[in-house]
C-alpha cells in the first residue's frame, strides 16, 4: 500500500473510531498488515485475517485459552461474517476491545455469550461456556452437578425477572450492580496487564512509517 492510500485509509478509520487518535490508528494499521504478511507468506494471498490467524493473537497476546470464547471475539470482530477480519473491522473491533465503555463492553459481553444468538443467555449456553472455561478438576465427584449448581447460583444472582435465561436486561442490570459478572462466563476481554503490554508495544514512536 503505497503512502497515498495509507494515509486516506488512516483518516477514514481514524474518523470513525472512537478510542484511537490517528498516530495509534495508523500504528494498528502497520500492525495489521504485517501479521497479513506473516500469514500471506504460509498461505499465498489473503483479504483478511483468518480465524486460526485471529485466535494465534488472542492466545499468544492476550493470554486466552478457551477455544469456544475465542471462536465466538473473532465472530465479533467479523461484523461481515466472511470468515476473515479485514483491516477496518480489526480497528474497530480493538477500539472496542482495549477501550470500550462499560456499555459497549456489556453489549460485546452478551453478544460473546449469547451462543446461537437468539438475544438471551440460556441455561444450557450457562453450562457450556462454564464448563469450557472453568478448570478440569480431579475428583470423584460429576463435575456437571457442580457447575450445574454454579448456573442456578447464577442465574439468581442475574435472572432480574426470573424468566429461567439472561435478557440483555437482566445482565446489564447485574453488570451494573458488580462490575465483575461482565466476563461471569468466560474471559472475552483482555486483563490489564495484556493491555497495557500491546499498547505500550504498538503504540510507540517515531512517528515514521515505511510504505507497507
């Protein structure tokens, strides 16, 4: 991409996005189109990054492990559902992701966890995601009983009109109420620490960039 098409790309992107001022929309431009290069170079020629592409960054940057909440933040991030995350989507979907307000981390939140989409967290998409993330145990006792018990714990603590599921409703109210239920079934975020890593790795100067 010669200098000339960088430099409008970054001005749309920059204009749209909310938490990125120009030099780290630019920054997160460079970064694109590098992790591009590297996949390009195993695979020929690609539009986007793919979802194995995707979940290598979540889990080598940001430190995730759960395959099925990694599948569902590349889903997030791929607004045109075509199976690969293009450079707009990845900056929009960043901005979000390392800054986002507490209202629009609730709505990514319940879209991560809300499984078949269907606009509530059911009991059994409760399970999954619990028993996906939580810890293997060695005991001699059925797991699924216990992380049965932690979905009614849940859904008591949550469940605002005791419908049996999570509205999007029921979980901002919750969320609202104690801030740490926003990942209650999963990590689909990055912790602190992951965070201020990339940025401070991303966003550094010079402000100089090759033509990519």
């Amino acid at each position: 991409m010669n200098r000339k098409k960088l430099q409008k790309l970054t001005d749309t992107l920059t204009k749209n996005c909310k938490h990125f001022n120009k030099f780290e929309v630019k920054c997160l431009i460079n970064l694109f189109y590098k992790l591009m290069g590297d996949v390009t170079k195993r695979q020929g020629v690609v539009t986007g990054l793919d979802r194995n592409a995707f979940r290598n960054i979540l889990h080598v940057t940001f430190g995730m492990t759960d395959d099925m909440i990694m599948d569902r933040v590349f889903r997030g991030f791929d607004k045109d559902n075509d199976g690969s995350i293009n450079v707009s989507e990845w900056v929009y979907g960043l901005s979000l992701f390392l800054r986002g307000t507490l209202e629009e981390k609730m709505k990514y939140c319940f879209e991560v966890f809300d499984l078949n989409g269907d606009g509530f967290i059911s009991k059994e998409e409760m399970f999954h995601m619990l028993k996906n993330s939580l810890l293997k145990q060695p005991s001699e006792e059925d797991p699924d009983e216990g992380i049965k018990d932690l979905v009614e714990i849940t859904l008591k603590k949550m469940d605002h009109d005791h419908d049996g599921k999570l509205s999007f409703s029921d979980y901002e109210q919750a969320v609202r109420e104690e801030t740490l239920l926003l990942e209650a079934f999963g990590p689909c975020l990055p912790d602190p620490k992951s965070q201020m890593e990339f940025e401070a790795h991303v966003f550094k100067e010079p402000n100089e960039f090759n033509d990519i």
